[in-house]
C-alpha cells in the first residue's frame, strides 16, 4: 500500500481492492436498521456509490494543496479544473478522473471496432455479440459492469 493505494493490481482486483467493498458495504450496512421506502434506499445507495470518484478528486486535492490531509482551511492559488489543464497551458496536467475513464472506456470501443481479431475483441463478441457486429449490438445476457460501460461511453 502507498498513500492508502495498492501499490499494484492483480488480475484479482476484488481482492486488490477489497477495503473499498468492506468500507461501502459498512457504511450501507448502517443504515440497515433504518425502516426506509425503496426510493430513500435508492438515494443512499446513490448518495454513498456515486461520490466515490469525487471523494478521491477531494483527495489527491488536498493532498497537492496541504501537509495534513485532515487540513481542509487554507488557500488553493489554483482551481482543480485549471491544474487539470496540462502544463503548457498554465495547469498542472493532473487527469480528471471521469474524462480519462470515459476516454480508456472509448479506447476499449475502438479497439473493438479497428482490431476485431485482438483478444478483447474476440472475447466480447463471444459473449455479447456472436451473431452480430459491435455497431448493432445490444446489452445482452446479463452483461457485465465493463460492458454495460463501453456500451454507454
């Protein structure tokens, strides 16, 4: 681990990154004594899945600005979106991490598209598509995270 991260990822990422799963589910373990409609269920879950990525961008931000994590007063001389910029530009080259996964996401799509005879490639048809092409191609048969994401990128 370095600075809470693995410092690698095993193709056993939930093993990798199993103390995200324990802390997520912990925290949507609490409210489990609470007597809550479905559509309060669905704002929790919502409220606790989908600021992940911004609680990391809150992260690396004070980290770069601050010695003490914990430190949240204090003067930031620049906005996150300016040191997203990169350096020739006056930022920083910091990535903002919902465009470089939508990019990595649109990258996998390509590829699918220009090398049909890669490994992923063939793969994905295998179990998504085997009787049509990627242009045509619906979610399918209980489709995975990953795919139900290239699909929507």
């Amino acid at each position: 681990m370095y600075l809470g991260l693995p410092k690698t990822v095993s193709s056993n990422r939930w093993g990798t990154f199993r103390y995200v799963k324990e802390k997520i589910w912990n925290r949507l373990q609490s409210w489990k004594g609470l007597t809550v409609s479905r559509t309060g269920k669905e704002i929790l879950i919502k409220s606790v899945i989908q600021s992940i990525p911004s609680y990391v961008a809150v992260l690396i931000n004070k980290f770069w600005w601050f010695s003490d994590v914990d430190k949240s007063k204090g003067i930031r001389w620049m906005s996150w979106k300016n040191m997203c910029h990169p350096k020739k530009y006056g930022g920083m080259g910091f990535k903002r991490i919902r465009e470089f996964n939508l990019a990595m996401l649109c990258k996998q799509a390509w590829r699918i598209l220009t090398d049909p005879n890669s490994f992923i490639a063939g793969f994905l048809k295998a179990r998504y598509f085997p009787n049509s092409n990627f242009e045509e191609v619906g979610l399918g048969n209980n489709p995975s995270y990953v795919w139900r994401s290239i699909l929507a990128s």
